[in-house]
C-alpha cells in the first residue's frame, strides 16, 4: 500500500462517506450499547474488553488496512506493566484495543468522553480522563492511575498528549514514565507505524493502510526514584522512535505495491 495521497482521489471519500463512516457508526453504537449492558452484571471487566477488541479489530477492518503486530511477546513478559505509544491518529485508539491481548485502562484527554457513545463506553468502564489544562485535575488522574495499576490493571498511555500533525514524533510529556516509577511497574515502548496514513489529524477520510504495531521491550523501573522521570521519559521516546526508524528503513529497502 501507498502511503497517503495529497489531494485524495474522489473514490476514497465517496468510499468513506458512503460505506465506511456509517458502518463505523454503526459498530460503534452496537459495541458501546452492548457493552453498556453488559457492564451490569460484568463487575470484572472482561466482557467489556472483549467487547472493546472486537470493535477496536473490526473499526480497523472496515478502513480496509491490515494490521500486524511485531514483538507480541513483550505483552506477556509482565502482569503489570504501564504500556506507551506514539500518537498519530483517531485511529490509534482503536489500533490499540484491537492489539492489546488483555484488559488494561487508558489514560487519555477528557474530550473524548464527550463523545457519544465512545464516552459512555469510557466512562462506563473505567477508563481515566485526564485534562491536561488543569494541574489539580491531571495530579487527581494520576494518582489514580497508580492505585490502579498497583491494583493489578495494566495501563497504556499516549505520552505526546495529543496527535501529531505531521506524522513525526512529538516531545513526551513525564506522566508515562512517572506513572511506571511510582507503581514500581515496567514501561514498554510501542510503536504505531502506518496509522497517520489512514486518517491524518484535521481530515474525515479513510485511506487504506498497513499498519504496525512494534511491542519493544520492557523497561525496568525498580529501585528508580521519581528524580529519574526525565531520564526514563527520554529513555522511552529514544526507543519509540528507533523502532519508527527501523521501519522506516524496512519499509524504503521493500517497497509495497499499492493495491
């Protein structure tokens, strides 16, 4: 596959206007409302995981992109772990529900819990607002984050704070690294590749892609004080963005026929 082209042909946003937008809305309605009832008597979660697997794969199917994931094994090296990826699209959200094996809650900007539907399920299931405008309002996210995640729940969070226009990484912000040292929990890198071509920031058409998601490994926190959260934050944007590398080159070395 290509990567995105600028203007996109006409097909593309007939395709997504016509066909993908609302069948998108659609399995979204039925995956919340059905997760909504089910968080009823599923006082454990796991339903509701499945549940938000099932869309997160199936969101993905319907931009007609492949997704594949690379070092799967990192998932399982640790029960507990503070997972933290690059952000490059509204896509990632359902890349990462797609991809990740196990229940785990997200940490992510409020605005996505006014959002029909997508911020009832949020809320529904405990997933973590957090609002970056606001010190008092992040301190009280975070500290619940960590009661979680000393809890037993995995965590995964985008520490750019927000998607990048351009497709390159941004600064990280500290609450990722900050999270995992207090928790005394590993950090793992991961790495999305292709999702900035599927639906860039600022646009409402889907381009088909294929998608990668690099599992790094794990970053060991214990014994480290919350004095190191500089170092541990650039420590995770370093490996973040050698993995991007890496698949750059893979990517320039093999070129992708476009289907």
């Amino acid at each position: 596959m290509s990567p995105r082209p600028n203007p996109l042909p006409r097909s593309y946003v007939w395709l997504s206007y016509g066909l993908q937008g609302p069948l998108m809305l659609l399995l979204t309605a039925v995956c919340a409302s059905t997760a909504l009832l089910v968080s009823v008597v599923d006082k454990n979660g796991r339903m509701q995981h499945r549940i938000a697997h099932f869309w997160g794969r199936n969101f993905v199917r319907l931009s007609f992109s492949r997704l594949k994931i690379e070092g799967a094994e990192n998932f399982h090296k640790f029960p507990v772990a503070v997972y933290a990826s690059n952000h490059t699209s509204y896509m990632d959200t359902p890349v990462i529900f797609g991809s990740l094996p196990f229940q785990f809650r997200i940490l992510a900007k409020k605005d996505l819990w006014q959002w029909p539907m997508i911020g009832w399920y949020l809320g529904r299931s405990g997933q973590m607002p957090i609002d970056l405008a606001n010190p008092h309002a992040t301190l009280s996210s975070l500290g619940g984050a960590v009661k979680a995640l000393r809890a037993g729940m995995p965590l995964f969070v985008f520490p750019e704070g927000g998607r990048t226009s351009t497709g390159a990484l941004r600064p990280f912000l500290p609450g990722a690294a900050y999270l995992a040292i207090r928790a005394q929990v590993p950090l793992v890198p991961i790495a999305l590749s292709g999702v900035f071509d599927v639906l860039p920031i600022h646009t409402k058409h889907f381009y088909p892609s294929k998608l990668t998601v690099h599992v790094g490994e794990p970053i060991e926190t214990k014994g480290m004080t919350v004095r190191q959260n500089g170092e541990l934050t650039e420590r995770l944007r370093g490996a973040i963005e050698e993995m991007l590398e890496e698949r750059e080159d893979a990517t320039t070395e093999t070129p992708v026929t476009a289907i």
